[in-house]
C-alpha cells in the first residue's frame, strides 16, 4: 500500500444533549482519528471509537492511543503490506485491544478503497443504494424520552432504540408503544439485569419489541442462552461481541437471535465483514451499531451495514443527533429515514480540517 506516515489524532466535542444509560452518562465525547498516507499524498481516514474511561470496555482513549504508539503503528512500519487484510492478520500478534486495531484498519481500508478508485461500500461487496437509519433514545427521563421519539418518528427514523433498566423498563416501553403501537421498538439494557429477573423481562414480550439488547452480562454467552430459551422476544448481544470468534460462540450455544456488529469494536471492518459472512450463512440476522461516533466512523458504518446480510435499520443516524458540527463534509444526514451511500472514493466523505484542528487534544506522527 506504499505507506509514508500515519498520523493521529485525540479530539473532544461535547455532546448537544447528555446521552444516558444505566451505567452512567456521556456529556463529552473523545476519540481518535487516524490517517493513513500514500507515497502518493492519498490519505485515508479511521476513527477509534473508545471511550475515556473504561465503562462501555476496558479500553479507553488512553489505552488505545498507547498501544498503537507502541506496538501496532511500529508493526506497520516494519512489515509493509498490500491489502488492510494484511493490518487485521499482522495485528493478531497483539492481544485483544480491538479499538486501537480498528481505529488503524479503518483508516487503512479508506485508503485502499481510494487507491483503486472504488466506493468502500462496493469494495467489500454492498449492494445497497441507501440503508435504513434507526436512533437512539436514552433519557433519563420518560416525558423527554416521549418527546424525543415522536421527534425521531417525524423525522423519519425507522425504528427507536430504547435505554432501559429495572428502573423504567416496562412502564416506559409501554408508554412508548401505546403512543406508537406500529413503531419498531427496540430495548437495550446494557446488562443490567441478572437471571433473577428473567419475570420480568418476560412481561416485556407482550410489547412487541423488535429484540432485547444486551440484557446479562458484558462478557456473558452462557446465562444468556438460558434466558433466550424463557423468552418469545429475541435477544441481541452487542457488548459479548468483541471478535469473530465470539459470534461463533453465541450462535453455537444459542445465546442469541440476533447480532449487532461494531466494525469499531470487533477489531476492523476486516472482522466484522468475517462476521457478517457467518451470520448470513447461519440465518442471524445483523445490524450495524453505533457508539457515539463522530462523522469517519459513521462513513465507515454507512459502508458496511451496505452489505446485504443488515437486514434491521442500524444506529446511523444523522451528525446533527450528537454534534453542533461533525468533522466530516458533508455530514451524514437522514433523509425520509434513509441514508445515501456514497458512490465517491472510499468512504465518500472528506475531513473538515477547521473542524479537526478546533477539536484536536493531542497528536502524533510516525513517517515510514
């Protein structure tokens, strides 16, 4: 891929409104971008979608930034490669640390993509024109949670995501549905119950909801086919899935119904294409979830929940639902519920430089 330098880059924005989940709430969001250059002066671009601290994994901005520092940008400047393929396999000699892995893949297939003139969305195999876009509502409070959706419902959003816990789950739900009854509602708990609850998720069915994300444990495949078995919703694991192998894992014990794939989380678009290819094969139906992202990270879902086997409208939502100005342009937007994937080069979005250079914290450069 001819490689002269990769450059990184931390940057903070603040969020328009908090986003809350059980486990705490985001006011300020950080996260690294990463750009890959070309003898040629091509340059792609990746985002690493950690957080600051370790609440949603046990990476964190920090971590990530040490380890492609110290290990995964070094490996890359010794062992030159020709394909992001080559990144995912070179970097399967460092251990876990999948954000990091991804934040530098991702930049690597943007700019392979521009290197052969070729949309990455049609580069690794999608066929969709525009995806469907589904949204997130996570507050704390159910009068705004309300108001937020018949928003998102207006605006054209396909299906709502819904933050739950023991705290508000069914009688919040209930409110939801009984003010949109056709609404595709999904729940997402963020492992906040245990099996001792399983009565109660079970009173959950009779809402219709699309699935139940995440219910049990962050690392849990075992109690989760136990509670699949008890209920008629289905349940997505998203947090349990950090690599290909643990796809594999869930559907072989029969943890779950559905997948939510996180390029940014399984280590690169490499894996989650990989796991894309095996849920297809297996009858799981998948969709592209969202971590807060800012716009590169977008582009690159936008990208992949292109391919055919995202059956169910993902977390890709427009910039403007987290930030007064994204650093991309044009920014991603949601159209009548749908987003258009780009034909342009790679992932058909460009860097707003202003933008990048006001929200930069720190950076650093590696010339090959």
């Amino acid at each position: 891929m001819n490689l002269t330098a990769i450059n990184a880059n931390i940057i903070s924005m603040p969020l328009k409104q908090p986003f809350h989940t059980h486990l705490g709430t985001v006011y300020e969001r950080e996260s690294i971008i990463v750009e890959a250059v070309d003898k040629d002066g091509i340059n792609g671009f990746g985002e690493g979608v950690a957080f600051s601290s370790p609440w949603y994994t046990e990476e964190t901005v920090g971590t990530s930034w040490h380890v492609m520092e110290e290990f995964l940008i070094p490996l890359l400047k010794k062992n030159p490669i020709s394909h992001p393929k080559d990144a995912s396999i070179l970097f399967g000699s460092i251990r876990r640390n999948h954000m990091a892995k991804s934040a530098i893949e991702l930049a690597l297939w943007d700019l392979y993509a521009k290197q052969k003139q070729v949309s990455l969305s049609r580069l690794i195999g999608g066929e969709a024109d525009k995806i469907p876009s589904g949204v997130v509502v996570a507050s704390k409070d159910e009068a705004e949670a309300l108001e937020q959706t018949a928003m998102y419902v207006e605006e054209g959003y396909q299906r709502i995501k819904v933050k739950i816990s023991p705290a508000n789950d069914y009688r919040l739900l209930s409110r939801i549905r009984n003010a949109f009854p056709d609404l595709p509602i999904m729940a997402d708990a963020n492992s906040a119950y245990t099996l001792n609850d399983v009565d109660r998720l079970k009173s959950l069915d009779e809402l219709g909801l699309l699935m139940i994300e995440q219910p049990l444990a962050h690392n849990d495949f075992l109690e989760h086919a136990k509670l699949q078995s008890k209920l008629t919703t289905a349940i997505c694991l998203d947090e349990s899935i950090n690599s290909y192998e643990d796809a594999v894992l869930a559907a072989e014990l029969g943890s779950c119904r559905i997948i939510s794939i996180k390029a940014g989380k399984v280590g690169g678009l490499t894996k989650a294409i990989r796991i894309h290819d095996f849920c297809r094969d297996r009858g799981i139906p998948v969709w592209c979830g969202g971590m807060i992202e800012f716009g590169v990270s977008r582009a690159h879902n936008i990208a992949l929940a292109s391919l055919p086997g995202f059956t169910i409208p993902g977390d890709i939502s427009s910039s403007s639902r987290f930030w007064e100005e994204d650093i991309i342009t044009p920014e991603v937007s949601v159209e009548n519920g749908w987003v258009t994937v780009p034909k342009s080069p790679g992932i058909g979005f460009e860097v707003n430089w202003r933008r990048l250079e006001q929200t930069t914290l720190s950076s650093m450069a590696f010339h090959f």
